[in-house]
C-alpha cells in the first residue's frame, strides 16, 4: 500500500515531468530540437496501418492532435520516473542534493539521449531538478505527513528545509505534528502549483515572445528569394477566355499539404533539390542556383486521383 510520502513523491515526480517537458519547449520551441519529436516520431512509425487509416476517417485533420498527446504523457512519464527514483534515493539518504542531482541529470540524460543536443536538453534537466528540489522534505517531514511517532524536533531536520516549525512556546513531539504535516502539504501544493504555472507560462510566453523564424534566416538570398516568389504571385497568365481564371491558383493559394509535425531548420547553404530516379543522371541544386535562374510562366493541370 502507498504511504503519504509515496504519494507525494509521486505527485512531485509528476509535477517534475511536466516542467521537464514545458521546459524544452521553451528553450528550443515547436522544433526538431523539441524533446517531444523523437517519442511523436516513434510512436507514428509504431501505430498499424488500420489504427492509423481509423483516426484519419474518424477524427479528420485533427487526429494528429492523438499521437501529440501521446507523446508527452509518455515523455511526463518517463521524466516523472527519473524525478521519483530520485525522491526515493533521496528519502534514504536524507539529503536534498541526491533529489536534485538524480532528477536533473537522469532528465539531461534522457533528453540528450532522445535529441542528440547535450546543451538542449538543459532546458527540460533545470525545471525538473529545480521541482524536485523545492519539493522534497527530510525524514522528519516525512514521518510528521504520515503521522508516525517520534518526528524529532525542527534542530534535528534538515538546517536546509523552510518547512520546519520553531521550537518557541512549542513542548513534546504530538503537539507539533499537526504543523508538521501542514507545512509539508503547503510545500508540495506550492510546488505542484508553481510547476502548472510554469508550463503555462512557458507554452504562452514561447508563442508570444519568441522572435519570428523567417524562412532560410541566414541565407545570403533569403530577400531574392522573397522578391522572386512575389514576382511569380503578380505575375499573370495570358487567358484567352476568362472562364479559365478560376481553374487556376495562386502560389499563395496552392493546395498544400504538410504531414510533418515538426519542420525541419535548413539554411540556404544547407538547402538543396536532388532529382533520382527514372532519370538518366541524378542532378543536385542548391538555392542559389535556383533563384538565379530565369522565371518561366506555365498553365499546367494537376488532377487529385486520390
């Protein structure tokens, strides 16, 4: 049976996930730095074909929202757990820096792991250390939460925990019990608390407050590139009835669609278009080979068989 400190480390590590997770999203955004790729990505490649073909006609465009969903509850879970062991070993070695060291470096390395970014991953490793951190009580705490006899007094806890009750106008272990066990549920409250309010902030202040990633940020001809495709939007076709306009899209209009959840970060220098297949000799562009070239206006039909 779980034991009231069992159950709060569990809350705790629960909490430590979600600020783990938060944490990453904040410090790398809706990218493939993103911790939540990899886990989004496997559990994608491991869903069967009939679950996959039953959410699409079932739930549409928004299906994609399931296996998002599922990738962070399984990745709150899996840094939850790094943050419980700690709470854990913690509890047996009566020290606040066994929590935060399991928790923060057992987060770091699973984030590291899952991205292949060391410094990334620090930011899901720091609000699960500093979670964990903040939660944890010491022995004594503990035994006051469940109520056991013989919780010493606070000059016997640990000197670094806040929660320990002053000895003044206070006589015998039972009557300060009750403050004991106050005390330890405010702190766990305030934590579980200040760690909701940090992923809320960091999923708002993310969104609102990151700068703006224009396409290609560092090409050399990321504004060619710009002006090139604004040329091509105002450029008309010549119709020799009207009735053909509407039969054809603008660039800006064209049907697109776009099954990736996470976009990857390319620069011009990086970016290149490679032709294989029934070809008789494979060729390879770069951007700037592309913008250089000359614009040429064609109507040309594309049917949707599907």
């Amino acid at each position: 049976m779980i034991d009231v400190t069992e159950r709060r480390d569990v809350l705790l590590a629960a909490a430590a996930g979600a600020a783990a997770v938060a944490g990453s999203y904040l410090a790398t955004g809706w990218t493939p730095s993103f911790v939540v790729r990899p886990v989004d990505q496997a559990i994608v490649n491991l869903t069967p074909g009939p679950v996959v073909t039953f959410a699409i006609t079932t739930f549409g465009a928004a299906g994609h929202l399931i296996h998002i969903a599922m990738a962070v509850a399984t990745l709150v879970g899996l840094f939850g757990a790094v943050a419980f062991a700690g709470l854990r070993l913690a509890a047996r070695t009566d020290r606040r820096a066994t929590a935060v060291a399991v928790a923060g470096g057992g987060t770091w390395l699973l984030a590291a792991a899952l991205t292949g970014i060391s410094t990334g991953a620090l930011g899901a490793a720091l609000p699960a250390a500093a979670v964990v951190g903040i939660g944890w009580s010491p022995a004594w705490a503990d035994r006051a939460s469940a109520g056991g006899p013989g919780s010493p007094s606070p000059s016997e806890s640990d000197p670094d925990d806040a929660s320990g009750v002053s000895g003044e106008g206070v006589s015998g272990g039972e009557s300060r019990l009750p403050a004991g066990v106050d005390a330890v549920r405010r702190r766990t409250l305030g934590v579980v608390a200040g760690a909701l309010g940090f992923v809320v902030a960091a999923a708002g202040g993310r969104r609102l407050f990151a700068a703006g990633d224009g396409p290609l940020p560092d090409a050399p001809r990321s504004a060619g590139a710009a002006a090139r495709l604004q040329e091509l939007d105002a450029a008309g076709l010549a119709f020799e009835s009207d009735g053909l306009r509407d039969m054809v899209s603008p660039i800006g209009e064209f049907y697109n669609v776009d099954i990736a959840e996470f976009d990857p970060e390319v620069t011009a220098a990086e970016w290149s278009l490679t032709f294989t297949g029934e070809t008789e000799t494979d060729r390879t562009a770069t951007f700037d080979e592309l913008i250089d070239r000359p614009v040429e206006h064609r109507a040309i039909t594309l049917r949707c068989v599907t």
